[in-house]
C-alpha cells in the first residue's frame, strides 16, 4: 500500500485574538463572500497556470460537478504520484476540487479528508458527496471534511501520526502563523509522509504595506513567503530540505495592484517536503520500476530528478533518504553501498535554482 490521504471536515473552531483576527476572517470573507466565482478575483495568483496536465488527471477532474470547480481557486497542480490506497489531507480544501479528484487516484480503499475554515466554501463541498460517490461507482464515500483552521490541526479532531500525505494549493499564504501550519502538518503526517504543496512566493521579504493590504491577502500575495523562509520554516519543524518540482512566474495583471507591488516578483511554486531521517551524505544508485499508475515509462519527482524504467541513476544522499523512507521504497532498486556503478550511470544536471531552491523570483 503506498498512502492515506484525508480531507478534514466539520469541528470546532479555536477562538482567533488580537490581530491575527483580522487575517483570520478576513480570508472567510473574501472566499466565502466577495468571490462568487473565478472571475471575481482581481489578479491572476489565485489561478492554476497553463501546465500539461497528465491524462489520467483529467479524466478525474472531468467527473466533479461544475459547482464545485466553478468555486475552486488554486495556484497550481496538486497530485503527488502513488497514492492507491493512501490516507491524504488537503490543507483548505475549499470547494472540494482536489479531494474528488484525489479520492479517484487514492480509490476506495484510500481516504482523502478535507479541512478549510470558511463555512461557505464547505457547504459546497459538503453538497456534493453523495454524488461524487454515486458518480466514482463507490459503495460509501471516500472523503469528507471538517471545518478548522490549518494552524490548529489537533484542535480540528486530526490525530498525530495518521495521514501518507498532506496536499495544499494556493492556501498557506493566506495563514499569519506559516511555522504553525508546517509543525502542525508534520505532527499528523506519518513517519515517511508527505507535504505536497502548491504557494505563492515572494523575491524578498514583504513590506508591511503589502502584508497589511487586504485585497493583496485575499489574492494570495500579501502572505507570500520569501521563498528563503520556506527552506528555514521547513527544516526547523523537521522536514526535510524542500524540493523544488515546478515554478510558475506570477503576472499580476491589475494595474492598481501592481502600482502598490512595486518591484516584488511573486511565483507560483510546488515543493516537496518528506518527514524523513536525517539525510545521508553518501549517494547512491536507484532504478525506478515503472509500477506507479499514470507514471509507466519515467516519474518526473521535481526539477532536478527524471527517473526513466530500468534506467541507473546516481542520487544524492538527501533524495536517497527520501526515496527509501517514503511510499516510493517499493518503486525502486537500491544500488547497495559500494556496489559496481557500471557504465550507464545517470548523473542529473544540478542547476543553481534546482535543489533546495529558489524558484526563479529573484
């Protein structure tokens, strides 16, 4: 079995003070009120960029009712690979689009559980269970979610130790408490779990004229990271290095916004953060067997690494760790220590702004 996903539903709300009030409903508002659909949103940070997207995805999102897409925002592609069977939450999970999507890939076995803390966004999720049960051939639903904010995980009812993968698009950027969020999701991931997400990143550190700005809140900039943040965040809670898997140049498209940016560049990111043992320095041969659905003739794990079927490559010790403490150990071959490298040895091209990364924002 490779992973859990889970999707969190209705629970009880922590009382939010001071002013951390203020960014905390006002995000309700803004999703739950102000923006009926897409087109109400005053930039284009909020919008999945043009990317190729895989086949088997699409047929996927081909099945959620209109609804539930119409009212989806996100800033990028959200489907980590070999998830038959896993338990997965989605951080603000909103209208639902990712958690009907995944709960197709994880199938009936697997379990996706979504968590968001606008009311409104929920009651659309919530609408069409049943139907996405009838509509996948499902005997009981594979889903459901609960209401709670992504830095109070355990106050939500989530368990320490209980999902494969934790799944966010476009949401972390709007929490004031980004370190509570990545503790918090480390706590409920299992050891050799995941957080695959997708954010909004900065150039630089923001000014507070812009983290103050509601709208630019709203719109998924005024909380951006400086992307530097993310990897200090990161491994401070104990994760591993983040790992950088696509990037996307924001263009923000609002003349009176982009008077207030500046020279701020923002991008649209995926990274991949595994709650693994400390990396080894020592590299190692893997080969990839083939067996991960949708992903039969190679399994592109982020902007350093390509694995090709049956093809010998030399990894780092940081992705060895990763590879052989995850979901992914019984994809691969491990090369054992000091073995023969032959002479079809792969070593991947290492860019500057391809490990532990900067996203092309500076």
């Amino acid at each position: 079995m490779c992973c859990t996903f889970i999707t969190v539903c209705p629970g009880s709300m922590p009382m939010a003070t001071g002013s951390l009030s203020v960014f905390l409903t006002f995000p309700q508002d803004y999703y739950g009120k102000t923006l009926k659909t897409k087109s109400d949103l005053k930039s284009n940070a909020c919008l999945a960029p043009a990317q190729p997207i895989p086949a088997f995805v699409l047929k996927a999102l081909k099945k959620i009712h209109p609804e539930v897409t119409s009212k989806y925002y996100g800033c990028g592609l959200v489907v980590p690979e070999c998830l038959e069977g896993c338990k997965l939450l989605d951080l603000g999970s909103g209208s639902g689009r990712d958690c009907y999507m995944l709960s197709q890939l994880v199938g009936e076995k697997g379990h996706v559980t979504g968590i968001d803390m606008t009311e409104d966004q929920l009651e659309v999720a919530r609408k069409y269970v049943d139907h996405h049960t009838q509509e996948f051939g499902y005997e009981k639903p594979n889903v459901d979610f609960v209401r709670g904010y992504i830095e109070a995980l355990k106050e939500a009812g989530l368990e320490e130790n209980s999902f494969d993968i934790i799944i966010s698009n476009c949401v972390v950027n709007l929490s004031p408490d980004k370190r509570k969020v990545l503790s918090d999701a480390y706590r409920v991931l299992k050891d050799g779990g995941e957080l695959y997400f997708s954010d909004v990143y900065s150039s630089r550190k923001l000014s507070d004229e812009i983290k103050n700005h509601k709208v630019l809140w709203g719109e998924c900039l005024g909380g951006a990271l400086w992307w530097e943040d993310l990897v200090r965040l990161a491994q401070e809670v104990g994760f591993s290095p983040p790992r950088l898997v696509t990037a996307n140049v924001i263009t923000v498209d609002n003349m009176e916004l982009e008077a207030i940016l500046g020279d701020y560049q923002f991008v649209s990111a995926t990274y991949r953060l595994f709650k693994v043992p400390k990396i080894s320095n020592k590299a190692s041969l893997v080969i990839y067997n083939g067996n991960i659905t949708g992903f039969g003739e190679s399994l592109e794990f982020d902007a350093q690494y390509t694995f090709k079927v049956d093809e010998v490559v030399e990894v780092d010790g940081e992705v060895a760790s990763i590879l052989s403490h995850s979901r992914f150990a019984e994809e691969f071959t491990f090369q054992p220590p000091g073995g023969p490298a032959g002479c079809g040895v792969k070593k991947p091209k290492v860019c500057a702004n391809t490990r532990t990364m900067a996203p092309n924002v500076s």
